[in-house]
C-alpha cells in the first residue's frame, strides 16, 4: 500500500507541477500578445489601401444674346455680318484638358466664331479648367452668307456641343 500511496504523492506533485507550467505559459503568452499587438496593428493599418474613381463632369450653358440678324445691300456685297458679343457661354467641369465647343447654325448661313480680319473658326476653345466655379466668355459671331441670300431679317439658330470630353 505504500506504493500507492506515493504514486499518488507523485501524481499530485505532477499536476500541480503542470498548472504552474500552464499558468507561466499562459502569463508569458499575454506579455507577448501585448508587445506583438501595437506592432501587428500599425502594419494593419499602413496596408490599407483605398481608392476612388471619379467621375468626370462637365456643365455647359449656351445663351443667344443676339436672336436674329438684318441682311442688308452692303452685306450681301461684303458676303458677311459680324455680330459683336453675340453668344454668351458658361462652361464649368471637373476636366483637367483643354475644351472644343463646336458651332454649328440651323439656318442657311454658315456661322463662324470671331470677326474683322480673323477668318473665323466653328470650334470655340476653353483653356484647361478643372474647377468648380463656372468660366464665362462673351464670343463674337461672324455670319457667313449663303450664295443667293436676299435682303431681309434672319433668326439666328445655334447649337452648341462639346467636341473632346
């Protein structure tokens, strides 16, 4: 019997040999998480990575300041009228380009921008943007008659669009 009793002995000094191992073991893995964590969480948060895509915007008002124009003798001779700060354009957009505005007239002329010795083109240009705050230019309009055109008041119709977007 006295082998059971010290086998017993043993058996106790064991397990209370292994709680202490565990609870040392336990003890030395919380002071390590707590080193680890602060470092584990930086890393976390410098590989975050977010992007976006925004996308692109523009706003254009076209406004006729000049709603027809009077074809006259000398016009007919001079086969052309120009019409002083006759198209209003506000332009706002979130583009970082440069901008063509095409011209284009539903009448029987043909209707250019610009006027006296500049030849005149349909295409009006905004210089690059980006911006929220809208950009507006008085343009001069040359209208160009048609062959055969007779003396008399003409409407003036425009349509303007946006070329390279």
């Amino acid at each position: 019997m006295k082998i059971k009793i010290e086998s017993i002995h043993q058996n106790k000094k064991r397990v209370r040999t292994s709680i202490l191992l565990l609870a040392q073991l336990f003890v030395f893995l919380l002071v390590v998480a707590s080193i680890l964590t602060p470092s584990l969480a930086n890393a976390a948060s410098t590989s975050v990575r977010v992007s976006a895509r925004i996308l692109p915007w523009m706003n254009v008002t076209a406004t006729p300041l000049v709603s027809s124009y009077r074809v006259d003798a000398e016009a007919i001779q001079r086969g052309f009228i120009d019409l002083p700060n006759s198209l209003s354009i506000e332009l706002s957009t979130n583009l970082r380009s440069d901008i063509d505005l095409s011209l284009e007239s539903f009448g029987p002329e043909r209707v250019v921008v610009g006027n006296g010795s500049s030849s005149g083109s349909d295409m009006i240009r905004f210089a690059t943007l980006a911006s929220n705050t809208p950009v507006t230019r008085s343009v001069n309009l040359r209208v160009i008659l048609p062959q055969g055109i007779e003396q008399g008041d003409y409407p003036l119709q425009l349509s303007v669009s946006a070329m390279n977007i």
